[in-house]
C-alpha cells in the first residue's frame, strides 16, 4: 500500500534537496577508491564517528570462521537473521546496535547479525556463502541456543538482497523450506543486470543512482556481463520464488531501486506467498539511516510485522 502522509512527504522531500545540495553528502561516482572505502567502513556511510558499541551485543565465531554478533532480550519469542546492508562492500554486524537491540527488546526476538565478508577483497559468492551459513546454524542450533525455533530473516539494501538469496540456498541446497517465519526486506537490488528503474534513473545526487549501482554490482561479481549477472543465483528476481515464506517489503518512490521491491512484491505473490508492499512516498533509498519522521514510522512498523510473524 501507498503510505500517504503529507506532513512527512514535505519533510522527505526537503530532507531529499538538502542532501543532493550537500557537497558532503556520501554519494560516489563510481566505485570508491581505497581512502573512501575505508571511510565508509569505518562510518557507516562517512560520517564523522563510527556508530556506537553497545555492550548488549556480544560476538562470537562460528564453525567455519563466520563472524555474528547477537543481541538477546530477557524474553525470546523468536530469532531474527539480520543481514547489514552496504552494497556488499561495507557496514558491518556492529553497525546498528542501537537499532538492533531496539528491536530485539521491543519485538522479543534474539537479533543475529551476520558480519559476512565484503567485495571488492571478496566478491561473489562469499557474501552469500558467509549468510547461508548463518542461516543454517541457526536452523539446526536455534532451539539450544535462544529456546525458539522461530526464525525470522530481513536485512537492508544488499541484506534483503542476500536475504533473498540465503532462503532459496536454504531451499535448493538443503531442502529446507518453512524455517523461516517471514522475511523483511528493504529496498533491495534483486535483479544485478538492472531494472527499468536503477538504469533511468540517473545521475541525481542521492544515496545511490544509476552509475554507483553499476560500479557496485562491478565490485560485487567483476568481470560479468548483465546476461551473467541475471542467473536466479545473483539475480533473486529469476528465481523461483516457490516455498518462500510471507514477506514485507518496502521501498521508496525516489529509490532507483523501486522497481527490484515492485516485482519482486508480484512474483513473490504469484509463487504462493503473501506479501505486505510498502511504497514510502518521497524516500530515497536508505531513508532508514536519518533522523526523519518516515524513519522512526519504519522501525516501528518492522517491529510490528517481525513481532506478529507467526
């Protein structure tokens, strides 16, 4: 459904021009050379501090070398996978602890972020490797380790990418189908050889447009053509989405993303499963990670969702 609220739209938009209008705003023409990188590394997205640790995260290794961080409440309902977001080449699991731990004590769930390994040191398909990974251990340790089988998957931009992906692995590599609750997933790149709307959209100054998109997905599987780029096992918009679980997903009308969380939304429906899309009026992608009134709405909703995903 269409989230209308014209007190919001105005802020978003404004919010959208003084951005485009920063000299210092994060976005790249092309890929970033090694000082950006580790900027945006270190920050998140450039900022000027790292985010902050929060001592309810704790971290631990997994069998395998797969790093996780976990955030568990005194009441466990159930376990989100979070996969960080950062075009596969940066954030981190201890980049939003504030947010995780919110959700983790708000919505009753144990959090897992996975710290999966980053292109351009680590294309394709490690990131994916180091998320299905994740998944499986939690399908077989879950229970032992937070006393629920409940499992819920989402992540952010790639994460709802590698989200995606770490379900259909789940699916044709284990036979698995039906652990995972729902899936949460926010304006995610589905289709790596690019759809209408990353490759009309341009060179506006945004968090993401037509030319940092194409330079990511160089990063993320170098060396392949779109045809490459369009197999089901980078490209979850060709997949056969059959056995998927319910999933909300959310995307903004200024996203170049748009159309990946449109037809993803249709060809999810049309396999069997039910599908909450929220197109957010104004945003841009990543909105997520200011301080706007459709940001705070968003956690509460995600919240909301995970919380009743039976």
């Amino acid at each position: 459904m269409m989230i209308k609220d014209e007190d919001c739209l105005t802020e978003t938009l404004a919010f959208n021009e003084r951005f485009a209008a920063d000299a210092d705003s994060p976005v790249r023409r092309g890929a970033p050379d090694a000082t950006m990188l580790a900027a945006l590394r270190r920050n998140r997205l450039g900022g000027d501090t790292p985010p902050v640790r929060l001592p309810h995260g704790h971290d631990r290794v997994l069998a395998g070398g797969v790093r996780i961080r976990t955030f568990v409440p005194p009441r466990v309902d159930g376990v989100y996978l979070h996969i960080h977001g950062g075009g596969w080449a940066f954030g981190s699991a201890d980049g939003q602890d504030d947010r995780l731990w919110r959700l983790a004590r708000d919505a009753r769930l144990a959090v897992v972020s996975v710290e999966y390994r980053l292109a351009p040191e680590h294309p394709f398909p490690a990131g994916p490797d180091d998320c299905e990974t994740a998944a499986r251990w939690l399908v077989e340790n879950a229970e032992a380790e937070f006393g629920t089988r409940r499992l819920l998957i989402g992540g952010e931009s790639a994460g709802a990418h590698l989200s995606v992906l770490t379900l259909l692995r789940l699916r044709d590599r284990h036979g698995v189908s039906g652990a995972f609750r729902a899936a949460h997933l926010l304006f995610g790149p589905y289709d790596l050889s690019m759809t209408p709307s990353q490759r009309l959209f341009g060179s506006r100054r945004s968090l993401s447009n037509t030319d940092t998109l194409r330079s990511t997905y160089e990063q993320f599987t170098p060396g392949m053509d779109a045809e490459r780029r369009r197999d089901p096992g980078m490209s979850p918009l060709f997949a056969d989405l059959t056995g998927l679980p319910p999933a909300r997903i959310v995307v903004g009308t200024e996203d170049p993303l748009r159309d990946d969380s449109l037809f993803l939304a249709a060809r999810w429906r049309a396999a069997g499963a039910p599908v909450r899309l929220d197109v957010v009026a104004g945003a841009m992608h990543g909105f997520t990670l200011f301080p706007l009134t459709i940001t705070e709405r968003e956690l509460r909703r995600q919240g909301s969702f995970l919380a009743s995903a039976r």
